[in-house]
C-alpha cells in the first residue's frame, strides 16, 4: 500500500497526554488523545515518538541510589565532577567506549547506536535521583505502538525518536532510533537527474529528517512528547528496521 498523496505537509504536536507509567498502552493512549484534540490519527500518517515515554512505558528506568559504582566509575567521576552512579549506568549500557576526552563518555550501546553517556538520561524521568535508559529495542516499541494504532483504524507509520549530537557539527536534533511501517531511508542511487547524472551515494535517512521536523512541535520542555505527522508520501513496509541506518565499523572511518 502507498500513502501518496504529496499534500502540503503538516506536523502538530499531540498536546495534554498524561504521565507515562510503566505498562501504559502508549498506542491506545496516544490514539485517543490525539482523537481528543480534534486531530485523530489517519491512514498515511506518521506518528513521531520520543524515547524517553516509551522508556517510561516499558520499565526502562532505574533508581541511582540502588547502583553500585565500578571502581573506574568512581575513579573517572570524582576527576571529573560527575555522579558515579550515573557513570555507572552509562557503562553497563555501552558495549564500548567510543572516545573519552575529558568529561564526555562517546559510547556506541547494544542497539549499535553512538552517542553520548549510552543514551542515558535524567531530565523529565519522573522524579529526583532516577535515570532513564533507552528502550531495550525501539523497533519492536514502534512496531507494538503501529499495532495498535492499525487495529484501531489508523494505518499509521511510526518512528521513535531520540536526542542526538552530531559529528562536525554544533547543537542536536532529534534522530530516529525505531521504526515501523516505513523505510527508513529513501535512495536515489540509480536515478538520473535531469541533466543525466547518474546518482552514485545519493540516499537520505527520511527517518532522521522526520524526527528533527516533529522536534520542531515538541520540544524538551512543553510536555509533548508525540507528533503527528500529515502529507508525507511513504509505502507502507512492515519489515523495516532502523538497521540500514547503522553505519558499519568498517565503513566508519571515525570509529
């Protein structure tokens, strides 16, 4: 099934959902809240959520003061100013130390994303003292959230989103970590433009661009945490993965 119709594109934020806790059916929850608001998800939209609620969701949260820190979390945090515990979670997150310059931990975790402290986060995790790690494996959280969104009605893509830094670049943006529904990528490799160049590496991570728009109506302090959205044309897949979007070690020439 193809969603094309190449309408203006439009993105809203789903607005007054309520605190996420562990085993809400952030489908459902998100289905009726954005019926609610006078904008119910339909068929060809793409729901943009962010980690940290389907963390929250799924149990991916742990309380510091039940942590007890490595002798080189404690070594590198009391150097440095950071609190062990947190550097603790960090490394049992990580399946390796990426770069370690000063007091930024560059980590690539078990889904084989790299980025900074493994993905851990504390902000908005719901009270003092408790950390919020990402999901175990955003695909399969967006494909459960699609799920329901479909058996309700709405066949809906979905992305998770989370916060990245960037390589040669300043500021972050929202990436996407799990996807459904959609391919995360849209190549032009084999394509010609209009004066017969034969495009060679050409291929975007549509996902990537998607999440960084539904930033833009989200936001880390306003308390939405989905978007919803309107007029983008994909084709409906139900195996993609955010796989083709992980760069392999041997083609990574900063790793």
């Amino acid at each position: 099934m193809s969603f094309k119709d190449n309408g203006p594109l439009q993105i809203y934020g789903v607005t007054g959902l309520p605190e996420i806790e562990a085993g809400t059916d952030l489908g459902a929850v998100i289905g009726n809240v954005a019926a609610t608001n006078g904008t119910p998800i339909a068929d060809g939209d793409i729901v943009v959520v962010t980690s940290k609620i389907v963390s929250k969701a799924e149990g991916r949260t742990v309380e510091l003061a039940s942590i007890e820190p490595s002798s080189f979390a404690r070594e590198w945090s009391a150097t440095w100013g950071k609190d062990a515990a947190v550097t603790e979670v960090v490394l049992r997150e990580a399946k390796r130390i990426v770069r370690q310059l000063g007091p930024v931990l560059i980590t690539e975790t078990h889904h084989g994303f790299v980025c900074a402290n493994s993905g851990v986060d504390q902000s908005s995790s719901g009270a003092h003292g408790r950390a919020v790690l990402l999901p175990l494996d955003p695909d399969a959280s967006a494909r459960n959230i699609r799920a329901t969104l479909v058996a309700n009605g709405s066949n809906a893509a979905v992305i998770i989103s989370d916060t990245f830094g960037r390589a040669w670049r300043e500021g972050q943006t929202d990436i996407a970590i799990g996807i459904a529904g959609m391919q995360p990528i849209l190549s032009y490799i084999g394509q010609v433009d209009p004066h017969g160049h034969q495009f060679q590496v050409q291929a975007l991570c549509t996902a990537d661009e998607l999440a960084g728009a539904a930033e833009l109506v989200k936001g880390n302090l306003s308390r939405v945490p989905v978007a919803l959205i309107r007029g983008y044309a994909w084709d409906v897949d139900d195996g993609a993965t955010i796989a083709p979007v992980l760069r392999d070690q041997s083609r990574d020439l900063f790793r």
